[in-house]
C-alpha cells in the first residue's frame, strides 16, 4: 500500500505570517474519494489538495474537511509549491474534475512564488431574494453595501456571492451563524460568500465565509479573487490590470493576492503570491 504523505503550507504568505494553510498530498495514484475525504477531515485545514501524475501533468481533487470542492485557488498555489520544490521551477499542468489549469513556481531569494491560470470567469446579478437572505445572514441590510460594487454570483471553477461593502468598518466586524452560512450555501450552489471592500480601484480587503467547507473563514482565497477579477472585468471597472486582495487581516493572519487580469472577457485570470512552508 502506498505510505500518504501530507506537506502543509501556508499560501499567499506575507513574509513569515499569514497566508492560509492547505494540505497537499502528492502520490503515484489517486487515493479513493472515501479516503480522501478521511484525510482532509484529519488535517483540518480548509482545503486538502490530492494531485497524481497523468500524461505530461497533474490529475487533481480538492476536498474540505466537509465536502470535495470543484476548485480552490489557495490549496492549488500550495500545490504549485510542493511540485517547484520536487521538480523544479516550471508549469504544471493541472487536470480538474470540470477542466484544465495550470499552476507556475518559482525560487527567489524570499523563497517560493506561486501563480495560477484560472478557470474561465463568468459573472450574473445577485437575485433579490438571495441577496435579502445573505444580508440577513450577515446582520446588514441595504445601507452597507456599496453601489458600485452590485451583489453577483461570480464564477472561476465555482460560484461566489459578492458583497461589496461601502465601509471597512463593516466588513472588520463581519460575523454569522456557521450552520446558518452553510445551509445558505447549499442552498444556492456557493462555495463562498465573498464580502470586500474597495480601498482604492486596485486595492481590496476581503473576508471570504466559506461555512459549506465546514470552516467560518478563510485567510486568502485563490478561486474568489479570481472569481472577483472576473466580475470586475465585466463591470468595466477602472483601472484593470492587476489588483492587489488583502485578506485575512480581520483574523490575525494577513494574506496577499495578486491578480492579473488580461482584457479578453470571460478568459482566465492569474493569482499569485508567496508561499512557506509549515
């Protein structure tokens, strides 16, 4: 029987602290789905990613100590860390459940960078009733949202409910029932609920509730600032390019992500960051 090794590390770092904490388990074979399952449930972490070897890439599952998850960004940075560790600075080719990736890694002298290739994006308004329901959850209403950022399902590998706030202040103080979150997110098909707020037209805070995975928050969050970047492009909003997510701040572990975001509407995105190792 194959011995199952689980490497942790901590994913769009800032410097030493911070960054968001995923499993990676690299094998000659996939493990079963049962097992898995066991082992995320074991590590703990928000999101444990499985990746063996096919072809010229990589065949890859993720899981949350609840459920398998279609795609997450942070746990895939972290995979591109512990495949540029074993085999080299380079891209991975990186085979999903619903589609193709890739992930890059590189050595520098802070240590190791990291940046994926989303899935393509797509993005759709927030229905009224979903909306009044998530504002509810959250103890807001109408007054804390800001209008240049409408409520929206966004997508890049899975949906993502937006909720852009008109103050820092009230996403600091962001707070909920965690069975009453993951019953929401079942409910309407979310992996996340994403709430941000825009400090400048390239600089966003962000608190990602992600209760269906079994975990109140997430520090940093690859699948939502991509999903993010894309609905941003879709809004037209000013100055695109690159923008620059902090996370994690509000919960004692501050994260970094940046996203580059080409013109073409509806086409992948790149996330990076830093990487350590746990």
């Amino acid at each position: 029987m194959e011995t199952i090794t689980v490497q942790r590390f901590a994913a769009f770092s800032e410097g030493e602290e911070g960054g968001n904490p995923a499993g990676v388990v690299v094998a000659e074979h996939m493990p079963t789905a049962d097992d898995m399952q066991r082992i995320a449930r074991d590590v703990g972490y928000s999101e444990t990613v499985f990746a063996a070897p096919v072809g010229e890439g990589w065949r890859v599952r993720y899981f949350a100590p609840e459920v398998e998850v279609a795609f997450c960004g942070h746990a895939t940075i972290a995979l591109g860390a512990a495949l540029t560790r074993a085999h080299g600075d380079g891209r991975f080719p990186l085979m999903l459940n619903d589609g193709a990736i890739e992930v890059s890694g590189e050595t520098t002298d802070k240590g190791l960078s990291v940046a994926l290739k989303s899935p393509s994006t797509t993005s759709r308004p927030a229905k009224a009733e979903m909306l009044a329901s998530a504002l509810a959850l959250f103890g807001m209403d109408h007054r804390d949202l800001d209008l240049a950022l409408p409520p929206a399902i966004a997508n890049a590998g899975n949906d993502h409910l937006i909720l852009g706030l008109s103050e820092r202040g009230a996403l600091a103080a962001m707070e909920y029932d965690l069975d009453d979150g993951a019953a929401f997110m079942k409910a309407h098909g979310l992996t996340t609920i994403n709430l941000v707020h825009a400090q400048t037209p390239q600089q966003f805070h962000s608190r990602n509730a992600f209760a269906i995975g079994g975990v109140l928050e997430d520090p940093a969050t690859g699948a939502a600032a991509a999903a993010l970047a894309g609905y941003l492009r879709d809004l037209s909003w000013p100055h695109l390019g690159q923008i620059e997510i902090l996370q994690g701040v509000d919960m004692g572990a501050p994260s970094r992500l940046l996203v580059e975001i080409p013109a073409e509407l509806g086409s992948p995105v790149y996330v990076s960051g830093d990487v350590r190792e746990l």
